[in-house]
C-alpha cells in the first residue's frame, strides 16, 4: 500500500476507529498462535500415537504371515524340491518331464510317501515351473484327442490350455519380432508378455508350494531370487520376465529401480537354483536339466560354473537326483533359441520317456545320508562327495 492511499485511510476512519482495527488485526493474530501452539501440541502427541498404532497393526501381520511361513516351511523341507534349470527353447525338454512327475507325484506310491513342496526355476524353467503349478492345466496332454463338437479344434480358453497347448502353439516369428527401438536387446518382449499373462499363471499360484523364481540383478551383480507365491499378479509377471530376460535378445527388466537379466546368465547367474532352497532347509532335489551330461562335461564354462555351483563346497545330509536329457538337445542356434514346432514336440517326448525310465530311481530320494550324495542317472552313478564328483567330470 502506498503512503498517499495508507494517508487517505486515515483521514476517513479516525484514531479510535484505527485503534480499534488494530486491536482486532492483534486478536485474531494471538488467536491463530494459540491454534498453530495447539495443533503442534495435538500433533506432537497424537500422530506419532497414530503411527505407533498403525506400525503395531502391520508389525502384527508380518510376524502373523512369518509364523504361517516358517510353519507351513516346517513341513515343506520335509517334502521334495524340484528345480528347472534354463535353457530357452530346450525347456521343452521340462514339460515332458514335468507332466510325468506331476502324474506320478499324484498317486500314492512316492518316495516315502513325499510330495514336492517346492520348486525353483531359472528363465524358461521359472516359466515352465509356473505354469504347472499355477493349475493352467486341465491334466490332458498335447497329444489327447479334442472334442471337434465342443471345442470346433480350438484349445478354448487360457484356463484350459496345458503347458503343453502353450508350447506347441508359440509362434517364433512373434517371439523373435524385432524391438520397436534398439535398446539393450534387439527383440520385442510384448509376445512373451503375452505368452505369460495368456497362460493364466498370473494370480493363480497356490500358497504352497513354496515357488522360487531367479533372475541376474545388475544392480547388484548378483543372483536375486524371488518368492512367487503371494505376489501381487503384475509383480509374478515383472519377475518372470525378468528371469527371461536373456542378454542381448530382450531388454533388461526394470523393477522397485533396479535393473535385472536372465537369471542362467553364464559365471554370474544361477541357473540351477538349488542352492537357496538348500539354506531354507531343503534336503531332496529333483535337478531336471536342459543339455545332455555330455554337453554339460564339455560346457566352455564348465570350470568356472562348478565354483559357482560349489561355494558352500559340501551342502551335507542332501540328496539330489540330477536328470539330463539322453541326447544332445542342441547348441545356441539349434537349441537355445530353436522354438519350431517340431524341435518342441520332439523335445517335450524326450523329456516324458527320459522321466518315465527313471521313476523308480527316484526312491533313492528317501534316504536321509550324512553327507552330499548325488545320482546322475544318465550315467548311473554315484557319488558321496564333490571332491569325487568333480574328479568324474
């Protein structure tokens, strides 16, 4: 305000009259100080209270959900831990097998009458453990006959489509369809989206059992493994492609800000994710393998991917059965990245007959050994230490 209009002002109210509209501009301004000193007070007081409150509330139901876990993990440890290893278009190979254990793990007749309370799985093993798990799988297989009545020669919906309906009718060309822009990886990863979320996995996996997914983080320079089972259903699908994020075909998969890859990633990854369910207690593996054990013998990385494997040197009192496929499922080109429809029918019939020749051996898988034991049943041998394993290889 000007001194001419602050003048003017004056001139027509009067000293009584400034007097009094002061006194009223100084009342209101001690009323709004006693306001601000009462809400600092109620402030001081009553949120913290609020937060305390709230922080107990969620403390209760951490501890709640962690009691549940360890309780229902007591019993799963005494169970059978399946692991899918990666290996692209080879995971064929795993469906094959899988349909087999998961018909044989249904009846009775099991080793010491345990069933498989938990799997973990890399990229395309992440992928194919999902799918069976989460029940997207009305039981019949690839090669039952459909109803042309009722499904006029279609699968029908995404609840009704086996894993087997899944691979058999993957298109490679949308699978390999170039990136919109170049970025890290020169493929597009919206098909294999679409391959996930149409599975019907997302937001249908069972509390148990205890699903294990692992994928590269580059943030950190290490393995991360994520526990599926009570994700929300776009955390399920985020952490599934980033397992599957293979290097230089797909993008990284950016979550919570932090970058992460294929979990198989060669020397850094973990592409036999057994050991973390060793540390929760785990001590029966199933090990279903994409490469013959030749291959993996002959493996450039073989070295340098035992130390990985090896760092906890022993993992004593566990028992694992390893099984590899009876032939060589092919290299980079003819095997990794092989998605044709006939390299998976070929590979899913392998897998089955492979696991069907070998269930019997399975009983081995009650025994309770002090020390490393491992059943390589290509081979047919078997070792008590990995001192001895290693000499073999």
């Amino acid at each position: 305000m000007s001194k001419d209009s602050m003048k003017k002002m004056l001139d027509l109210v009067g000293d009584d009259e400034l007097s009094s509209l002061v006194s009223e501009i100084e009342q209101g301004f001690d009323r709004a100080h006693r306001i601000k000193d009462h809400s600092d007070r109620q402030h001081s007081t009553v949120k913290p209270a609020l937060y305390k409150n709230r922080w107990q509330k969620l403390k209760k139901r951490v501890e709640e959900a962690e009691a549940e876990f360890k309780e229902g993990l007591d019993r799963a440890k005494e169970g059978i831990a399946l692991v899918l290893n990666g290996g692209g278009g080879k995971g064929c190979y795993q469906v094959g097998a899988c349909r087999v254990l998961k018909d044989y793990f249904a009846g009775e007749e099991t080793p010491g009458g345990r069933k498989i309370t938990a799997v973990a799985g890399t990229s395309v093993g992440a992928l194919n453990g999902a799918m069976f798990l989460a029940g997207c799988d009305s039981g019949r297989s690839s090669d039952d006959e459909v109803d042309s009545d009722s499904e006029s020669g279609s699968k029908g919906d995404s609840e009704d489509r086996t894993p087997e309906d899944l691979w058999t009718t993957l298109v490679p060309e949308k699978l390999f369809a170039a990136a919109d822009s170049i970025g890290e990886g020169f493929r597009n990863s919206a098909y294999l989206e679409e391959l996930i979320r149409g599975s019907g996995m997302p937001g249908k996996l069972p509390a148990w059992p205890l699903f294990l997914v692992t994928a590269f983080n580059r943030t950190t320079g290490y393995p991360e493994d994520f526990i599926m089972n009570r994700m929300s259903p776009e955390k399920q699908v985020d952490c599934l492609l980033a397992s599957a994020a293979f290097p230089f075909v797909f993008d990284k998969k950016t979550m919570d800000r932090e970058d992460y890859l294929d979990g198989g990633l060669p020397v850094f990854g973990d592409n036999s994710p057994f050991a973390p369910l060793y540390h929760l207690g785990f001590r029966r593996f199933i090990v279903i393998h994409t490469q013959s054990a030749e291959e993996a013998r002959d493996n450039a990385w073989a070295p340098l991917l035992n130390m990985k494997i090896n760092e906890e040197k022993y993992y004593g009192g566990a028992v694992f059965v390893h099984i590899y496929p009876s032939r060589d499922m092919g290299d980079l080109l003819e095997g990794t990245l092989n998605f044709s429809a006939d390299y998976i029918r070929q590979g899913m019939e392998l897998g089955r007959k492979d696991m069907e020749a070998h269930l019997d051996e399975l009983s081995v898988l009650n025994e309770e050994p002090d020390e490393y034991t491992e059943i390589h049943l290509r081979e047919g041998r078997k070792y008590f230490s990995m001192e001895n394993l290693l000499e073999n290889l």
